[in-house]
C-alpha cells in the first residue's frame, strides 16, 4: 500500500507542479483564469488519486476493496501531492523574491481603480492585504494558506474514488 501512495503521489505532485509551473509562466496575472487554471490542474494531478486506489484494488486486493481502506489510500496519495503543491508554491515564491503579494496586491488595486471604486472602498482593500500580507510573511501560515487551496479538492476527490471503487462491479480487472 506504501508503495502505491508513494508512487501515484509523486506523480500526481509532479504533474500538479509542471502544470502550476506551466500555468504561473504562461499567465502573468493571478486573477479569475489563473484560478480556474490553477484548480483544473488541481483536478487532473489529483485524477491519478482514482488510478492508484483502482490499481491497489485491482492488482493488491483481488478486485475488492473496503470503503475505508479505499479512502485511506486516495487520501494518502493527495496527501503526498498536497505536500509538492505547498512546497512547489514556496519554491516559486523563493524564486521570484516573495513578490507575489506585492503584485497580486497592485493587481487587484488596478482592477479596482479601473471599476472607479470610492476612496473608502479602496482604503478598506489595502487595509485589508496590508493585514493579509503581514499574514502570508509568516512561513507556516503561508503553507498552511497554499494548502488551504488545494485541501478540497484534495479530499472530495478521494471520498468519490472510494465511493465508486468499493463496488466490485465499477470498472473490474481485466483478467
């Protein structure tokens, strides 16, 4: 079982980082499309969740697996891709000097600017991403930020591979 979530996670963390690599290099912004980008990625990476609990069924346990122990094996699986997201998003920050939230900020100040927001509107926003971005300086609460975005996908994914993959008759072996 080790071996399945070791290899199906780092392949499913390998893909979510090149997408995410892929996505950061060809979209400069990080508003609307680089988040529809950002949690498409998400969903295929953590598609290989399905793929290795169907081979540890298939292949380790006779074609018959327990609603648990199918859930346990999706979840470690998006648990080791979970662990390349965070520390792919670190090392993307660490490249480009932490500036993220400096440009994220004077992004979404421009969009408000241009939508003629009021003065007290935007007073609010940078009162509001002066606190985030003393927030997001912190290591720990930054990952814990990074792995607050892919946690749900992280975890619905699994709960609907374990949910099919418990019926023998879904997709059996080809014997």
């Amino acid at each position: 079982m080790q071996r399945i979530i070791l290899t199906y996670g780092v392949i499913a963390g390998t893909i979510e980082l090149a997408l995410l690599a892929l996505s950061m290099g060809l979209i400069g912004e990080h508003g609307s499309l680089g988040m529809v980008l950002g949690y498409l990625s998400m969903l295929i990476a953590m598609s290989l969740v399905f793929v290795g609990v169907k081979k540890y069924r298939d292949e380790h346990l006779g074609g018959v697996i327990r609603f648990w122990k199918a859930l346990g094996v999706g979840l470690g699986i998006a648990g080791m891709a979970c662990l390349f997201y965070v520390l792919g998003w670190e090392a993307y920050l660490w490249s480009t000097d932490y500036s993220f939230m400096e440009k994220f900020t004077a992004s979404e100040l421009a969009k408000l600017q241009a939508a003629k927001a009021s003065a007290a509107e935007i007073a609010k926003f940078k009162a509001d991403m002066q606190g985030f971005a003393e927030l997001y300086a912190n290591p720990v609460t930054r990952m814990l930020v990074t792995l607050s975005e892919i946690s749900p996908v992280a975890v619905l994914v699994p709960l609907i591979s374990a949910s099919l993959l418990r019926k023998p008759g879904f997709m059996p072996a080809k014997g």
